[in-house]
C-alpha cells in the first residue's frame, strides 16, 4: 500500500502466519525496514515487483530487533550488495546469548553490516532518528522520520496494544519508558511491526492514551 509518495507498507493480514510488516522508502537510496520471515519474503517481493523492483534493488535492509519474524528474511540479500543494518545492542545480547543464532537462521556467519547506536542516521536524502526503546528486547530501536513526522514501530507498540515481554530479554518496566519517550514525539504516521497503521496525529495521540490506560498497569 502506499501510504506517502515515497513511502510503501507491505501490510501482513494473514492471521494464520506471524509475520511482519514491512516498509520501503523509496528516496535517494532505497531503504527497507524489517524483512520478516524468510519463507514468507514472497509477499514483500511481490509487493516490490508492483513497483517494478527487485529485492537486490535495495540498497539498506534495517531491521528493528532480531526476532526471527523480523530478522530471517535478510537471507534474500545474502548474495547481494544490499546492506543489513541492526542495533550495537541487539547484536550484543545475540553474540553473548545465542552465539550459534545465524546458522538456526540459516544464515551463515551471521552479522550486519552496520550496527546502529542511537542518533542520527543519513541514507542518501533521507534522514532517521534511531531510537534505542528496550522492553520487547534489549536492542531494540525504533525509527523516527521528522521530514514526514512517520514513526516505525518495530514490536514496541501497535494499534492498541504493545510487544510482548515474556520472551528473552524482555522487560515490562523498560518498555513503559520506552513507549512513553516515543509517545513525546510528533508523529502523524505510526507504522508498527504488526497489524493495522495509525494515521493522523490525533489518532496516534489517542493510540498511545489508549495504550497507557490499558497496558501500563500490566507492564
């Protein structure tokens, strides 16, 4: 779907397999956020060739945290000159925790090309905001596009609902403050990792109210 000029959503609405949304940014460079499952990467294909692109046509895969449902479809790019990007800290947390985690993946000597700290990052035209938001999981970021005032998600938050925490490294606590700090920022988009986007800065405004009075007290 094609939700700015230069700003596409491979919405997952298939309720029977967990697998992510996906976003393209069609600027100066192309950038691709969160490939999700591998043998589920047809959709984004096909949702790239309506636009009359390849896969090896971008030129940056980010990709939020490094759940398999996120992670696991770089392996399209592995023969490639796209770059894979993800968190200093998510990469941490795998090399200590899950040292054998690529080959689970079936990605080989595993790891990013570029590993993303919180700040400022320029591709081509195109400027984001990497924000560090632990809770779903340690290394967690979300990306903040302030030309268009789009925020992408990743798993920390929803359409009224929020990631969940019982997996490894997950922390109840952490991702209260991290949603709290997004919800500060002027946003007028919200894409998240999974279900439905939020459009409009009332909408997005009242999603995080909601958030807050049904979530907060369980986290």
């Amino acid at each position: 779907m094609k939700i700015l000029n230069n700003l596409y959503g491979f919405i997952w609405t298939n309720p029977t397999a967990n697998n992510c949304n996906t976003y393209f940014i069609d600027g100066e460079k192309r950038i691709l956020i969160d490939p999700g499952h591998h043998h589920l990467f047809e959709h984004v294909r096909e949702g790239l060739a309506r636009l009359s692109l390849r896969p090896e046509d971008m030129d940056l895969v980010i990709v939020t945290h490094a759940h398999p449902d996120h992670l696991e479809g770089i392996r399209r790019f592995a023969q490639s000159d796209t770059l894979v990007a993800l968190s200093q800290v998510e990469m941490d947390l795998v090399n200590k925790v899950a040292s054998h985690y690529g080959e689970a993946l079936g990605l080989s000597g595993f790891g990013p090309h570029l590993l993303l700290r919180e700040g400022e990052l320029h591709v081509g035209d195109v400027r984001l905001e990497v924000l560090l938001t632990p809770g779903h999981s340690p290394g967690s970021i979300c990306l903040y596009w302030p030309q268009e005032r789009v925020l992408f998600t990743g798993d920390v938050v929803f359409l009224r609902g929020v990631g969940r925490t019982d997996l490894p490294g997950g922390d109840g606590a952490q991702l209260k403050e991290s949603i709290k700090r997004i919800a500060a920022l002027d946003v007028e988009i919200l894409l998240p990792g999974h279900g439905d986007i939020v459009v409009g800065a009332h909408e997005v405004r009242a999603n995080f109210s909601d958030i807050e009075r049904t979530w907060f007290a369980y986290l």
